[in-house]
C-alpha cells in the first residue's frame, strides 16, 4: 500500500490509523499483512495489517473518518479526496495498524 512521505511519521507514530481509498486500491482483507511503502520512490516505511475495511460514500464521510485519517476537520479530508479522486463517491475506509518488524 502507497502512501506519500508526508505521512510517514504519522503513520509510524500510531497518529494516522487508516486511509480511504477507491475501488481500484480496495482489494484488501481484514488481517492482511503487507508493506507500507512512499508514493515517491517505493521505499518501506513499515509493515501493517488490515483490521478493518468498510465501503463509505464520498458524503458520508464523518469526523471519524478525519479523526483515523489524523487530520483536524472531515472538509480536508473531503479535498484531499476531491483531489485524488475526482468525481468518486463510492470509496472505503481501511484501517490499518503497524506492525513490529
């Protein structure tokens, strides 16, 4: 799974929990174990496992899904969303938790 390195001490530190991803980066299951890795040059930041993965529409979208994406208000998440996915409103919502290598 692909994240940008912005994320990484987030991601590290326990603060961000899940992310939202469309269809096409959904295939996931609860208990998966994979890779963390950078958007930008494919290095591992860590290994994670599913714990949970739930379709949400784009307007459903809530505090808590802000909250697990470790950012203050549910209208940045919603622009971030806007901006990766344009005109998608059926997404889910992955939770996810690190590892110990």
């Amino acid at each position: 799974m692909m994240f940008r390195r912005k994320l990484k001490r987030h991601i590290l530190s326990g603060r961000k929990t899940s992310t939202v991803r469309n269809k096409a980066d959904s295939d996931y299951h609860n208990g998966q174990e994979l890779d963390a890795l950078l958007d930008e040059d494919g290095s591992k930041i860590c290994r994670i496992q599913i714990t949970s993965i739930e379709p949400v529409q784009y307007n459903d979208l809530n505090r808590q899904h802000a909250k697990a994406e470790y950012l203050p208000f549910v209208f940045i998440l919603k622009w971030i969303i806007r901006r990766i996915y344009p005109g998608e409103n059926e997404l889910f919502f992955i939770r996810f938790k690190v590892l110990n290598d």
